[in-house]
C-alpha cells in the first residue's frame, strides 16, 4: 500500500454507509452497520499483509499453504468511537493483539487530551492498524500515531468510516509514512470541527448518548 489516502468504493460499503448516515437510523441499527462496515473496509487495510507457506495436509494430500508471516497484528482503537470499528476487524482476526488510546477534543481548541494510553508489547514488529471511525480534524489522530511511533510502531495504517479534507491534510503533513483507508471522503469540516454532510457524533450514535 503505497498512496496515502484509500477511499473503499465497493457497493456494499457505500450502502452501508447511507444507511448510516441517515438520522433516522436507530443506535442498535447504527452499531451493527458499523461492524458490518468495517468487515469490508478491513479487507482493503489488510490487503497486502505479508505471506508466508507452511506445509499442511489437507484430507487428499500434503501441501505447501499460505498462512500470515511475521507477530500478530496489533489493532489500536483510539476509544471512544474506535471500539465500533475494533469489534468488526477482531471478527476477521480474532488472533489480533488488542490496545487502546483515550484522546478526547477539547471543545474550545480542538486539541487532543490524552487520558489513557495501552497496547501491546513489541510494536516494532507488528503491522499496526489504528482505528477511528472519524477523520475530522486530523489533531487526534495525528496525536495517537505520535504515541504509537513513540511505543516503537514504524509499520502503521489507519482505518477510518469517514474522513474531511483537513484531516487527511493534517495526517499526510504530521504522518506520510501511514496510509489512510476510508469509506468516504466528504466536503468539509464545520466551525464546530465536525465532517459535513458526515453522520453526527459517530460515538453518540454508537452508544445512544449526547
């Protein structure tokens, strides 16, 4: 995976995605497109993992197969909202090794606040997939790839539902070495920070709170 911004147009994800978006949608309608959603985009973030053959025995004969090389994958969640997207891509690698950064956006500056902060050990060999279902302003994200680099990932990816223009500006500025994979780019950031036409608070409509 060589360009930095990945937007996942396959039919399913963008279906899933209206559906999403509409205000209508209940929050138990809303969380279990999110992980459907994220079963899909997880195929694009994870489509050139490395490979390597074992040797296996099927019913009929011995073979050479394919199996995933190197530790397992680390998948980082960048709570509140990432944990939606986290539950998706753990049913397709439930081997995955599990961690978790608090941020939350101070309303006033849209700063990232770090609260917490734990994941796996020996990320400098772990392909690392951090994700977060919005993409706004890119301060939160830039700042949760700053901790991860600083625990020793150098192998990254970001997995996000949405993304603005200005957060993918500030990613590729702060970090140009890690990819991006989204279901969509939309038009622009409001004054109050948040994705337009976007999908609200994505963790308010997770978990039914305001």
């Amino acid at each position: 995976m060589t360009q930095h911004l990945t937007v996942v147009d396959h039919p399913l994800v963008q279906h899933k995605l209206t559906l999403m978006r509409k205000k209508e949608t209940s929050t138990a309608g809303f969380r279990q497109l999110l992980r459907e959603i994220s079963h899909l985009i997880a195929y694009e973030v994870t489509r050139d993992l490395p490979l390597t053959d074992v040797s296996i025995d099927t019913p009929l004969t011995e073979m050479d197969a394919p199996v995933l090389k190197g530790k397992k994958l680390a998948l980082i969640s960048i709570l509140r909202a990432g944990n939606g997207l986290l539950d998706g891509v753990l049913d397709l690698i439930p081997s995955a090794r599990v961690g978790f950064v608090g941020l939350y956006r101070d309303e006033e500056t849209l700063k990232p606040v770090q609260y917490y902060f734990k994941v796996p050990k020996e990320l400098e060999d772990r392909r690392v997939i951090a994700v977060d279902p919005m993409l706004a302003t890119g301060n939160s994200s830039a700042a949760a790839i700053d901790l991860l680099k600083e625990a020793g990932a150098t192998d990254i990816r970001f997995l996000c539902l949405l993304a603005a223009p200005e957060g993918v500006a500030r990613m590729k500025e702060a970090h140009p070495d890690v990819p991006i994979v989204t279901a969509a780019l939309d038009k622009r950031l409001n004054e109050k920070g948040y994705i337009v036409p976007g999908l609200g608070d994505a963790g308010d409509r997770m978990f039914g709170t305001k």
